[in-house]
C-alpha cells in the first residue's frame, strides 16, 4: 500500500516579488521556518498582505521562494504535484464542462475515472449539489461554484491540501455545514490541510494548529496548537480563550504580541 505520511518543511524562506516598471521590490515573506506532516490542519491567520497566500503558492509549487527552501519529506519542491491540492479564493471551473464533468475531470486525466464513477457521486452530495450536476459553471451562484472547485480538488485524495479561503464566498450556514464537510474528509484520509483564511473562529474550529503571521515582510507571530477534540463547541470556555488570544495577537484587543 502507498505510503502516504508527509512531512512539510519550510526552512528560512523568503519571498520577495518585483514590482512592475519600477526598481521597488515588496519583501512578503522573511525567513519563516516551519514543520509539520499527516494528520494536522493547519489554520494560518492574519491582516492582507502578510504572506499567507504567499506560503500556500510556495508549498503548491506555483512560484519559487527568494531564498530557503521548502521540501516534502526530504524532497525539495520545485514544480506542482497532483499530490498537492490547491484551492483558490475564486473558483476556477471549466466554463464548457458541467458540475459532473468538472468534479471528474481530473481523474479523466489521469485516466482513473473509470471504476471511480462512485467517488463523483460521493462528492455531489457531499457538497449537495446532485441536483445540478448537468448545470455550467455559468447557470451557478458564486458560492456552489466555490464548492465544485473544492470537490475537484479534494477527489484527487492529495498528501497534501492547500485551501485559499476556500469558503469566503458562502453564506453562513453552508459555510458552517462544509467546515464539517471538510473536517471529516480529513480526518478520515488524514492529509496535511494547510488554510488561509481571515475568518478567527474559521481557523480555530478547524484547526489542531494555529499559525498568527503579520507583515511587513510576513513573518510568523505563534503557533498555537488546538488541544479540543472535534467537534468542537464554538462556544466553550476554552474556544473562547483561543479567540481572545489569537485577537490580542492580531492587536485587535489593545494588547501587545507575547
């Protein structure tokens, strides 16, 4: 059987990008050193601007650090990798296939649809969209858009799942109901999940680990480790305690970084 334990590692990376006809250079990330594997769910949080969509576009491969380097479990990254899934803020669908075609073209591709044709029914109703799986990405609201995006990437089964915000553009309770949905895909398969995003109750719900990143150059303020077991009580004592903290940390309580 495939192994499928990873180990992440970033080891003082920087990225700096070039700004466009000018000599000025944007430095959005400085020498972050980070490790984690299989079976974490990494939530990172933080103001715009401070790297974290940066750290995700490394990890997949889509750019090159500055300086450091980045590796899976020894082998450093240099180009993207089907076993690295990524998942944008904006979906990212084929306009000419349907719901159905889109949620299997990957597998088409790598020509393991066939015998596979239970897994894409698996992902429509995980993301309960049965009903349109002949509609085109353009007859579908921004939101069940999002929600094929992320069922294409997740039938792949990647080592590792990189999540841009992935649920930024549903409402509330869909929001709340695929947080669920993604949570028990997880912990099922046990991946590594890597996720941006801004929302603080998002990443600790989530999460078993919390990174807080700030800028000017991105840079990684704590690593929080969620120790409550799931499902968890957005209400509870401790959910509450983590909130207060992360906010001090994001300087929206008054205090200062620890």
């Amino acid at each position: 059987m495939e192994d499928r334990k990873v180990t992440l590692e970033l080891k003082n990376v920087s990225k700096s990008f070039a700004k466009i006809e000018t000599e000025e250079v944007t430095h959005a990330l400085n020498s972050v050193t980070l490790s984690m594997e299989s079976g974490e769910f990494i939530s990172l949080v933080g103001p715009s601007g401070c790297g974290k969509s940066t750290i995700l576009r490394l990890v997949a491969g889509l750019i090159a650090p500055t300086t450091g380097t980045l590796s899976v479990n020894g082998k450093e990254i240099e180009d993207p990798d089907p076993d690295r899934g990524m998942v944008f803020q904006k979906p990212t669908l084929f306009p000419w296939l349907t719901v159905e075609k889109n949620i299997a073209f990957s597998l088409q591709m790598q020509g393991k649809l066939k015998g596979n044709a239970q897994r894409v029914e698996e992902m429509l109703e995980i993301i309960g969209l049965e009903k349109f799986r002949d509609d085109y990405p353009a007859q579908l609201s921004g939101g069940m858009a999002q929600r094929v995006a992320l069922a294409r990437s997740l039938i792949n089964e990647p080592k590792i799942l990189l999540l841009d915000e992935p649920l930024g553009a549903l409402d509330a309770f869909t929001r709340m109901n695929m947080q669920d949905e993604i949570l028990k895909i997880w912990q099922k398969r046990q991946q590594l999940a890597l996720m941006v995003t801004h929302d603080v109750d998002e990443a600790i719900y989530m999460g078993t680990r919390v990174l807080v990143m700030d800028s000017g150059p991105g840079w990684i303020v704590a690593d929080i480790r969620i120790s409550e077991a799931f499902p968890r009580d957005r209400s509870s004592p401790a959910f509450v305690a983590y909130r207060n903290d992360i906010l001090r940390k994001l300087h929206f309580s008054g205090g200062e970084v620890q």
